[in-house]
C-alpha cells in the first residue's frame, strides 16, 4: 500500500513537473511580454528563479516605459539574488535605483544591493573589492534611508565587514613582523600598517591585537638597533606600553605585554 502511494506521489510529481517544463518552454518562444512578465512573477512565488530571471531578461528592455517597468527590473535583480547570484542582481538593483531614484521599490533595491556585495563578500586572505564595495552600498542605504527598518541589518553588516578588512590589515601587519628584518626593517613596515589600521577602523574588535603587534613590532626593532639609536628605541617601546596597558589593562596578553616593559625600562635607565 505504502509503496503504492509512493508511485502514484511520483507519478503526479512527475506529471505536474513536465507540465510546468511544457508550459515554461511554450513563455520562452512566446511573443507576449505580458505573459512572460505574468508566468515570470509566477515562477519567482514558487521558487524557479532561473525560469523567472530567464524570462525576465527576455522582456526587461521592452516592458520599459510600461507600468510594469519597474516590477520587472527589481525583480529581475530579486530572482539573481534570491539564487545566490549577488553579483549580477547588485548590477540589476543599481540598474533600477539609479533609474527610478524615488521608486516603489527603491528602499530594498539600494538595500539588496549592499546586502548581496555583504554575503559574497570574499575570505580576508582574498582580495576585498567586494568588500569595500559592500561597505559603499550598505553605507548609501544608510544614507537614503535612515528610517528603514533594515537599518540595523545594515550597521551590523558594515561592522562586520569593517572588521574582515582589519582583519585582513592584521594579518599583512603580521606577516611583515614574522619577516624580521629579511631584506629591511620590516618591524617598521608591521607598525605602519597597523597604526593605519586602527586610524581607519577604530572600534575594531582587532584593535587591541593591533596595538600589541605594535608592542612587539617596537620591542624588536630596539632589539635589533645600532647601540646610538637603542635608547630611543626602548623609550619608544615604554610609550607604547604603557598605552597599551591604559587602553587594555586586563589584557590576556598583559603577562607578555610587562615582561617586554621590564627589559625595556632597563635600557631607558641605564
């Protein structure tokens, strides 16, 4: 009995499924853009998304002008981001608010826009174009439309997204600190780098990372100085723990942070 259900499920399944496929492959010959806009709308409620965006690139051009102009080119971008496309519906979304800047549909569309740069936003090891992009979209939102409803989704992705590209500071201040001073100083080049990090993101959840690699960058570039300039070097060292030490007093790396203090203050000293 079971078994025959199963089948016969299948079998409707089926049936319903070559339906859907006979009748999408009758829109995609069809004339009519009102019937494409139609099925395409259709198409997009039960979910085929490529059937949607496919029909409504077919018809996008020439539904311009008509009152269904609008629906089309945001859903256009929707059906591309609903199926993971953020690239593509980010270009159909700028496409329509820069189009229709006072439109019906002009709130989500700047908002889509900076939301699907954010969820394809790549790993910080990579390459961050998208991510300042994403940053850029999300902070227009913000701008147009202080009152929307999206507006902590977007702050949070900003924060979010600020934080991948401190991240991404840290780790190059980083790799230049384990370089030493392999062909140069490149303790300078770590403090460089990660002084501009906190200038440019200064409520990162990094900072205080950035500032200890800074310690450390100090303490090590002393180390390595010509006897002349080692004083001024370690005094520098001393500064800057103590700023540290100010800033993060309960610091988990504050055992490292005063073991680098005591062997510093001897040399200022002495």
């Amino acid at each position: 009995m079971k078994n025959f259900i199963y089948i016969t499920l299948l079998a409707l399944f089926m049936s319903l499924f070559m339906t859907s496929c006979g009748e999408y492959q009758h829109m995609l010959k069809s004339t009519d853009p009102n019937a494409k806009f139609e099925y395409a709308k259709r198409a997009f409620d039960e979910k085929r998304y490529v059937q949607a965006y496919t029909l409504l690139e077919q018809i996008v051009t020439t539904l311009k002008g008509t009152d269904k102009a609008e629906e089309s080119l945001y859903l256009l971008g929707l059906s591309h981001y609903e199926n993971k496309e953020y690239a593509d519906a980010s270009s159909y979304f700028q496409t329509y608010y820069t189009r229709y800047p006072k439109g019906k549909f002009t709130e989500m569309a700047r908002f889509y826009s900076g939301y699907g740069f954010y969820l394809d936003s790549p790993e910080p090891q990579l390459d961050q174009t998208g991510t300042v992009k994403a940053i850029e979209e999300l902070q227009a939102f913000l701008d147009y439309f202080p009152r929307s409803d999206k507006v902590t989704i977007a702050q949070n992705a900003i924060f979010e997204l600020q934080d991948k590209l401190t991240l991404k500071e840290l780790q190059n201040a980083q790799l230049y600190y384990n370089m030493g001073v392999f062909r140069g100083n490149n303790y300078e080049s770590a403090i460089i780098v990660a002084q501009n990090a906190i200038k440019e993101y200064p409520y990162s959840k990094y900072k205080e990372e950035l500032e200890m690699l800074i310690l450390k960058a100090r303490y090590q570039e002393a180390q390595m100085s010509v006897e002349e300039r080692k004083a001024d070097r370690y005094r520098d060292v001393v500064d800057e723990y103590f700023s540290f030490i100010n800033n993060y007093p309960d610091s988990p790396n504050r055992k490292e942070a005063d073991n680098i203090y005591r062997i510093a203050s001897r040399h200022v000293t002495e």
